[in-house]
C-alpha cells in the first residue's frame, strides 16, 4: 500500500485537494443589476402556468424579485411588486376586482394591473392628488397557449414575443404548458442540455451496472434505447453566436445514419427534436417537440417553464402522453423531477434531476476538470459570457429582436437519411460528422419564410444522399 500511494500522484489525494466551491458569479446572479439580470430581462420570460392565475392573487418569485400574479375581473393578469408601494402590505393578500385590477387589503388602494393608482378611498379627493406622484411596480405580461410570459426590462422598450417558427400549430400541433422545479442553479439545468455525452450514460442506467440488475427497479422508464453507445458529437455557435446547437450522429444500419438536432439559445431558451425517435426509418426532416426556458426563481432556485408539442407531425408513434404534462410535470423519462420516488429508489436509478441538483444549490465551475465532451458546455458558456459583457453586436438584445426573421428560426430536427457506412470505422464516424456540418450549413442558409424553409431543408437534405 505505502508503494501504491508514492508511485501514484492521483491515489488517496483527499487531504491534499480541497474543493474551492466557487460559482461564477457572472452566469449564475440574476438579481436586479447584475450583467445576468439584465440581459434577462430584456427578453420575454415565462413566469407561471396559466392554469394556476386566479382571481386570488398568488405569491411568487422570480429574478429574486418577490411578486404577485392575479386574474381580475375583467380576465386581464396583473404581475406586481408583493408589497404595496404605500406602507408595503402584501397584496398576497389584496382583492381583485370586477371592475378590473386590485384592491390593497390594508387601506383599500385600488390599483390597475398596469400599477396605476385608479382610486385611493380614505384620500379627500379619491387620491387624484397622488396619482402622478407614485405607483405600484407592476410588470406587462401575455397569455399564450397556457403559459403566462412577462418582460421585465426597460417598458420603454418593450420588444414584440419571441415567435419562434417552432411555435407553429400547423397540422394540427398543440402547444401544452408544463412546468419543472429544480432547487439548484438555472445554468447547472440548462447546461444539463448542452452536455449531450451524458445520454450515452444516464439514459442506459444499464451501462452503470456490472452485475444483475436489481429486480424492483423500472429501468425501462428510464432509458433512451436509442440513444445507446457514443454518438458523433459536434457543436455550433449559430445565428451569429447567439445559440448552441449540438449535432449528434448515430449509424443505426448499413444504410442509415441519424442526426439530431438540438439548441442552447440565448438568454435561457432550449428547442428539443423528436424525443421518441428510434431512427430505424428513414424520416428526413422532423421537427421540434418541446421547447424549454430555465427560468431563475432565485439564485439557488430555477424553474423550467414550457411547451410540449403534440400531435400526428410532430408525434407519429403517438408516445407521448398528454395527461401527464402540467406544473411539475412532464411525460418523458423518469427523474425529471422529484417525484415521489424514495431517496433509496433515486440512488439505485438517478436521473436527470439528481444529476443536476446533486451538483449543488450552484454548481462550482473552478472545481471542474473538463472532459472532450463537454464541448457544447464550454460553448454555451463562451456565448452567454460575450453576452454579458458585451463583446459580440449581435448578442444585443435589441439587436436579436431587431430582425425576427433572422434570429428566431429553430435549426433543431431529428433526420434519417440513407447513408451507406464505410468499411472502415474511423471513416465512418468522420463521414458523419462531415455531413453534420453540412445539415448545419443547410439550415444557416435555409430561407426565414414557411413553407419555403421547409421545402428547402428537404431537398438539401435529399441531395446529400445522393
């Protein structure tokens, strides 16, 4: 033993490294004047299920910043700073109104849902002395397909909604809301998105067993059959470094090779590809499935916000299921969330959500040693970061909003196309990988307009099989 450890630099070094747990302060603190905060909240972000506004107000939290949401009479929503701007009573605990907006509980102070003061009672003149001199921080806010979305920036620049062409219902797609709570970090979950390598792992919980399976464990729940062995991994800064997309190539016959597409997109954005796909057939150009904001509620706490597509284009083996989609819930894969599993049963079977939260409330950076395939991380971490410090014009938010056409178009996809392997492995894989490349080239190049991008998407990617 004492041979073993001096002939060893890496043996039994508990003592001599210690972890500096260290967040990086720039990716990870959304509070209010942070360069994170307020990049931010210069985008529309998601803030709560529809389902879950009421004419009674409900409490809670985002950017760190406490806050109010309601329904009033007149079915328009009201987002608010929590205390009222008078002597700071919660409007938790205010009453919304027939007639529109909310009354204060303490002094009957009757607020729009824009903040505006429309009567003070116990006030001689019903307030109108006041009403230029203060108000309540309220925030403009849109409902879309069960998803109430918020901008929190400057109002006198409100951007029009980030329409996103994967936002489409055409052939009959529904938009159905959900909602994930992770109590961690945002990027830790986001980045969860950008390391694809773990696919090949912790969705074939099989591969961390070297013995017999442990019998009262659903592993099936769990796993991606498809997704198994290491694919041919790429990444992509793509509309002008304003995205990630990772490019994962798998051959799944002599004849066929699948690639699937997936983006990181700025701020706090991800477009996932058909989930189910088994790329026994070939299908050359299948859309997004699910899209995803990573929301701060504070800066130990995160919630994902989205939409999952249904429908016969988008889910043609009819896998998903609706029912299971909703706060705290989604349909794929097990350990999305906490769950009711027992920690025994979150230790024999992990899964994504304890990987994540089991990093810490905010994943230590410095401590990392980086591995080939964290690529898509340390990418996403390149753009957010020129983001923040203003190093590259495009990464503008005003910039980004400027020309819709260009900055919202989804390069996520799963494709099968026929391509013959190589004898030769090695030639195989660098055979992927380049034809990769030219799916990414394809969809830079791609026309804005629909149908049009799609048209030219196939036949580009029809050519290549040839």
């Amino acid at each position: 033993m004492k041979n073993m450890i001096k002939n060893s630099s890496t043996a039994y070094q508990g003592y001599k490294i210690r972890r500096q747990n260290k967040p990086d302060d720039l990716l990870t603190d959304s509070n209010f004047g942070t360069p994170l905060g307020e990049y931010m909240r210069c985008f529309w972000q998601p803030v709560s299920l529809a389902s879950q506004v009421t004419r009674l107000p409900k409490k809670i939290k985002i950017f760190n910043e406490d806050l109010v949401i309601f329904r009033d009479g007149k079915n328009q929503i009201g987002l608010m700073q929590l205390h009222c701007a008078h002597r700071g009573a919660s409007l938790e605990f205010g009453v919304t109104q027939e007639a529109g907006g909310i009354k204060c509980c303490y002094h009957g102070i009757h607020f729009d849902v824009t903040g505006e003061i429309i009567e003070i009672p116990s006030e001689p003149d019903g307030g109108k002395r006041v009403m230029g001199r203060f108000c309540q921080p309220a925030y403009p806010t849109i409902e879309r397909d069960g998803l109430i979305f918020a901008y929190f920036g400057n109002p006198d620049t409100i951007p029009e909604f980030e329409e996103w062409d994967s936002f489409s219902k055409e052939n009959k797609t529904e938009l159905v809301a959900f909602s994930n709570i992770y109590p961690c970090n945002w990027l830790q979950v986001i980045e969860n998105i950008a390391d694809q390598m773990h696919t090949a792992t912790l969705h074939q919980p099989m591969s961390l067993y070297d013995g017999e399976l442990p019998g009262e464990v659903d592993f099936d729940s769990f796993t991606l059959p498809s997704f198994s062995g290491i694919p041919v991994l790429d990444y992509h800064a793509v509309r002008d470094n304003t995205a990630m997309a990772f490019v994962a190539g798998r051959r799944m016959s002599e004849k066929l090779v699948w690639w699937r597409i997936n983006e990181c997109i700025l701020p706090n954005l991800s477009h996932h590809a058909y989930l189910y796909e088994k790329g026994n057939a070939r299908r050359v150009f299948h859309r997004v499935h699910m899209a995803r904001w990573y929301v701060p509620i504070d800066n130990e706490n995160s919630i994902i916000f989205g939409w999952r597509m249904f429908g016969p284009s988008i889910d043609p083996d009819n896998m998903g299921n609706m029912e299971q989609v909703g706060h705290d819930s989604i349909d794929f894969l097990g350990g999305q969330v906490a769950g009711s599993r027992t920690h025994k049963e979150r230790q024999m079977l992990p899964g994504d959500f304890e990987a994540i939260v089991g990093q810490g409330e905010i994943a230590s950076r410095i401590d990392e040693h980086r591995l080939s395939g964290d690529k898509g991380v340390v990418l996403f971490r390149k753009i957010l970061s020129q983001a923040l410090l203003n190093e590259n014009i495009p990464l503008l938010a005003s910039m980004m909003h400027l020309d819709p056409s260009n900055f919202f178009r989804s390069y996520s996809q799963n494709s099968i196309l026929n391509i013959q392997s190589f004898s030769d492995g090695t030639k195989d894989r660098e055979n992927i990988e380049a034809i990769g490349k030219k799916i990414i080239a394809i969809m830079a190049s791609a026309p804005s307009a629909e149908p049009q991008r799609t048209d030219f998407v196939k036949a580009e990617l029809e050519k290549l099989e040839t």
